[in-house]
C-alpha cells in the first residue's frame, strides 16, 4: 500500500466529518453524481479521496437539503421515542394535523413529511418535553453523534427520604457527586450541571444520554425522581408547544 493510499479516506466519511451529509446521505448523494471534488463529478459510490480535498454539493442536492423537515413534539408520558414493542405507542404517531401548534405563519402537515422522518435522541416512556424528529442526517449526528457534546436540559421533580420538599435536608456532598463522580455500568460519568431551581425540583445539563442516565444518577444518590421533563436540546428549548403538541423547526432556528 502506497503512502498516499494509507492518507485517503472514503469520501463518504469525509463528507460527514465536513458536516456536508451524514454516511447514509452521503453514499446517495454520490450514486447520483451530486458530489464534487476538486471541482470533478464523482459518482463512485466508496471511492476514496485526499482528506484535504475540496468537496461541495451540486445545487440541487443543497436544494433538497434545504428541504428537508425537521420536527418539534412535546411528548406526554406513556410514550415511547422509537419503534415499540408491543403494547407501547410510538411518538411519531402524535404528528398528525390535528395535533399541529399553529401559528400565524405556520407551514402544514403535508403528505410526504414523515418519510425518512427518524428520531433523534431517546427520551423514555415515563419522561416528557421536547423530543426532535428529523429527515436531515446532519442534525441528527449534530445532537446524537458520538462526539456531539451538545447540552440537553432537564426539570427533574424529587423526593428525598419520602420528604416532598428536599432541597433543605438534601447533603450537598450528594449535591457534587450529580454534578460529577457518579458512574453507570463502571463507566464515568461526563461533568454535569445540576441545581435546585426550588424546594422539590432540580435542574440537570447533561452533555452525554445514557439510557434512563438521570434515573439511575438520582437513585445511586438515594432520590426518587417524580417528574422529568426536557426542555431545551442546544439552542432549542421547549417554550410555550404544549403538550401532545408539535411544530416545523423554524428556517432561522439552529439547534
């Protein structure tokens, strides 16, 4: 193997780790020759490339990006974020028109917006707030990818030593180890940031999600979690969506 070829990589990972399209949309974009590099139509789909090549989208391929939907659901409890088992309702069934918060300049439910529409990031079936569904792969590696880093906040309503009200009792050496030192599984857990915001409630700003990972923090620390609650994922925050309702993400929204 030449130097050269051990410094090339695929161009679909190139693709992605230059934010241009995830893996999957990448490969597509590629079969049907709306990639260039170094101002050359490739069609080659697993072709490898220059990691320092200049690589740029057809502009039909950045006007279908640009069509893609993402979706914001206030999920209730008793729902589930992806396919279920039997039994549990999926939340995607919530996207429907009657359940549409709608503005003034609302764009509408149209036939066709569900297609390829994938969750991003889990929130379990006793949880509720925001939950982000999206066509686009790029925002979905932005809030979920392994090196994401991106902030999720949450309400977390709780009780400590059957008292409604533990704020004041509450250790505050059991107050740092949520905010760092807990494991799950044997693993450490990354740095958070955890307060009380009142008497029964505090607030969690997590930059990792691990199945039911405030759950287990609280229960390692002798809480008992009451109510969790999303409210913003990066920029996004939950505002005034009601529950059991949803909205387009806004063309000027970053996540």
């Amino acid at each position: 193997m030449s130097d050269e070829d051990k410094k090339s990589i695929r161009l679909s990972k190139l693709m992605s780790q230059k934010g241009l399209a995830s893996r999957r949309e990448a490969d597509d974009l590629i079969t049907r020759g709306l990639v260039l590099v170094n101002g050359l139509v490739v069609n080659e789909l697993g072709i490898k490339v220059d990691p320092d090549s200049h690589v740029t989208l057809a502009s039909q391929a950045m006007k279908e990006q640009k069509e893609l939907i993402t979706i914001i659901l206030n999920k209730p409890v008793g729902y589930v974020s992806a396919q279920p088992e039997p039994g549990y309702e999926p939340a995607i069934r919530l996207i429907t028109p009657e359940n549409q918060f709608i503005e003034d300049d609302s764009q509408r439910l149209k036939m066709g917006d569900l297609k390829n529409l994938a969750v991003a990031g889990r929130l379990d079936i006793d949880s509720q707030g925001l939950l982000i569904f999206t066509q686009d792969g790029r925002l979905a590696k932005k809030i979920i990818g392994e090196n994401s880093g991106m902030e999720k906040e949450y309400m977390v309503r709780v009780e400590y030593q059957n008292q409604k009200s533990p704020q004041n009792i509450f250790p505050k050496e059991k107050l740092k180890l949520l905010n760092h030192g807990l494991e799950i599984d044997g693993e450490k857990l990354k740095p958070a940031k955890v307060d009380w915001i009142n008497e029964d409630q505090l607030r969690f700003v997590l930059i990792e999600g691990k199945k039911r990972q405030i759950r287990k923090m609280c229960e390692q620390v002798q809480l008992k979690v009451i109510g969790l609650k999303r409210v913003r994922v990066g920029n996004l925050k939950l505002g005034k969506l009601p529950e059991g309702q949803w909205r387009f993400l806004g063309a000027t929204e970053e996540v």
